[in-house]
C-alpha cells in the first residue's frame, strides 16, 4: 500500500424514525430501530473510527443529514449523493482520498478493527476485498483503486441473495475475502443482538457513544 494512508468508510442513514432501519421498523417499531440505529452506529465508531492505521469517513443519507447534529464531531463526514446502492458505492470508491478504501454499513454488530485491518492486508494483494454475509451479499468491500479505479457494481441485483456474485463477475481478477459477518434487517436478526448486549436493546460492552 506504500504511503498512501487507508480510508475506512461507513455507509450510514440519519436516525429518524421512518428513514432508518425501515424494513426492522415494520415489526419492532420505530422507535426501536431508530435506538438500534444509533447504538449500532456509535459502537461501530467507538471501537474503528479512531483507529490510526486508516482514516474513517462517514458516508451519510440522506445527504443534507452529513451537517446534522446526530454524529460524533471528530468523524469528518460526506454526502452519499443520488442513486442506487451501486452507484453510491462507485461515488466513494472513486472520489476519495488516494490510496486503498473499505466501505462497510453501520447495522452490522460485530464488526472490529481486526476486520478492517484484515481487509486492507488483503488490498495489499488483490484488487478487491469482500466480506461476505449469510444472505448471499456482503457486508465489506475494498478496493485497492491501484493503477486504476474499478467499476465493481454494474448490474448488481441489491437485496438479493445474487448481489456477491454479480458484483465478482464485474472483477478483472479475483478479489480476496475477510470472515463472513451478519447484518441486522429483521426481528430475528434484533433480537440476536439484543441478547448479545445484554438483553436490553443498548450497546455492548465498551460501545458508549
């Protein structure tokens, strides 16, 4: 990776009831997803953002929400922009700062330093990194953007048990992997997290905002 730093990026949405976390909100309720939300985010923050192996901005929709008060103010944060998953993706793939990026979402729990530090060993080696998820997308993607700044994502079924396979399709070589992690979508997935913070919908151990 030579000189150029590393940037982490976190995919989030605004935490307001009816914009975050919609399809979790059609069964636990608003208020529920939208305090999911915001502890998933700021235990995210807490245990990466400040790591000094990488730089960590945090991508955010809708996008007048990146001057809100909602996020921590040493995080420096940006737009998302206009379209679908893919072409927001392709936005932060091609438009920061020089050198290797990950891009991850903020509603997967389990997500630790280790795993970005992991993934950017991989972008040492292969052009993309990937950590997959149990529904047949996934949950990382780098992009080592050396000597060019690929395309991952044309024609990518999103939400889709097919969206990893699409996206390696695009790939002019093969990418490597981190572990597989699960993201948080629906009731079942809730209610996992919420007995693994103790039972009480909060953040883990060591997760304060």
């Amino acid at each position: 990776m030579g000189s150029l730093r590393p940037t982490l990026v976190v995919m989030v949405r605004a935490p307001v009831a009816g914009r975050v976390k919609t399809r979790l909100a059609r069964t636990i309720g608003p208020v529920e997803a939208v305090r999911f939300a915001r502890s998933v985010t700021a235990g995210l923050l807490r245990r990466v953002g400040r790591d000094p192996r990488w730089r960590t901005i945090l991508a955010v929709a809708p996008d007048r929400a990146a001057e809100a008060g909602f996020w921590p103010r040493w995080v420096a944060r940006r737009p998302q922009g206009g379209g679908d998953l893919g072409a927001r993706m392709q936005r932060l793939v091609a438009d920061g700062p020089p050198g290797p990026v990950v891009i991850v979402g903020s509603d997967i729990p389990g997500i630790r330093a280790a795993d970005i530090a992991a993934a950017f060993r991989v972008l040492g080696r292969r052009e993309a990194a990937f950590g997959p998820a149990e529904d047949g997308g996934y949950w990382l993607v780098g992009a080592r953007r050396r000597p060019r700044r690929p395309d991952f994502f044309r024609d990518v079924r999103w939400s889709s048990p097919h969206a990893l396979a699409d996206t390696l399709r695009n790939l002019a070589a093969p990418a490597g992997f981190v572990r597989s992690r699960a993201d948080v979508d629906d009731e079942a997935g809730w209610r996992r997290w919420r007995r693994g913070a103790g039972g009480a919908g909060g953040p883990r151990p060591g997760d304060a905002a």
